[in-house]
C-alpha cells in the first residue's frame, strides 16, 4: 500500500512538473511572436476566439486617439473598422474555419497579412496593414496576436 502512494504520488508530481514546463514554453513563445510583430507594427494585440481584443493596448488606443479612460479590452476589432468589406476579410482571415487549399486536404492559415481601413475616435480612417499570427491559447483555445 505505501508503495502505491509514492508512486501515485511520483505520477502527480511529474504531471505537474510537466504541466509548468509546458506553460513555460507556452507563455515563451507568446512572447516571442509578440516581441517580432512589435518591431514591424505600431500596436499588438491578442484576440481571443471570439476576435475580441484579450487586454487594453494603450499603442492601439493611442493610434485610434481614445482618451485615457478608455479601455479596449473586451472589444471586438471589427469595431474600429468602418468598411464592411474590411470586417468581412478579417472574418475571413481570423474566422473559427479552416481554409482549403487548391490541392489537398484542407489547411489552416497560421499566419499573414492584410490591407484595412480603421475608423478612430476622431472619425478619421486610417489605412493599415494588419499582420496576424494564430495560436492556442494555453486553454487551448484558438486566439491572434
């Protein structure tokens, strides 16, 4: 009996040994595809599956002239964009579907890049190119940076 404990004990241990490794590697890759995307755009942002913005992004809120109180986190991207066919194309980019290619099975984009219009407080539109990387969340959800 005591040696079935220690050993159930051992599993528990290593499951959790491996459960932080892997959350390590996790948030260390998030980290690096944030740090690269930071040197080529003016804001990151991470949406979650639901293409909503995970956390404020004073860049973001900055660049779209939001006032100090205002918070982004929470809102959906396609908010800030004033052209239908822009709201369409990041659907179509960042959907909950996968993409089939002209040959073979069907495919996931993971990552690429698009021309939008952006709309900030002032009513102005902004051109941008929005650049997009996909990946699971630690929960294993699907979320962009």
């Amino acid at each position: 009996v005591l040696v079935l404990a220690v050993e159930r004990q051992h599993r528990e241990l290593l499951r959790e040994a491996q459960s932080k490794l892997e959350i390590k590697r996790f948030t260390g890759e998030r980290v690096a595809m944030t740090d690269l995307l930071t040197l080529v755009c003016d804001a990151v942002v991470e949406l979650d599956d639901e293409m909503k913005i995970t956390e404020h992004s004073p860049k973001l809120a900055t660049m779209l002239l939001l006032d100090n109180s205002s918070c982004i986190a929470g809102m959906q991207l396609h908010h800030f964009m004033p052209i239908e066919g822009d709201r369409e194309r990041l659907e179509a980019h960042l959907g909950d579907h996968e993409l089939a290619a002209d040959t073979g099975p069907p495919i996931l984009s993971l990552s690429g890049a698009f021309h939008a219009t952006m709309r900030d407080s002032m009513s102005s539109r902004l051109q941008v190119e929005i650049f997009f990387v996909r990946f699971l969340s630690i929960s294993g959800r699907r979320h962009h940076l």
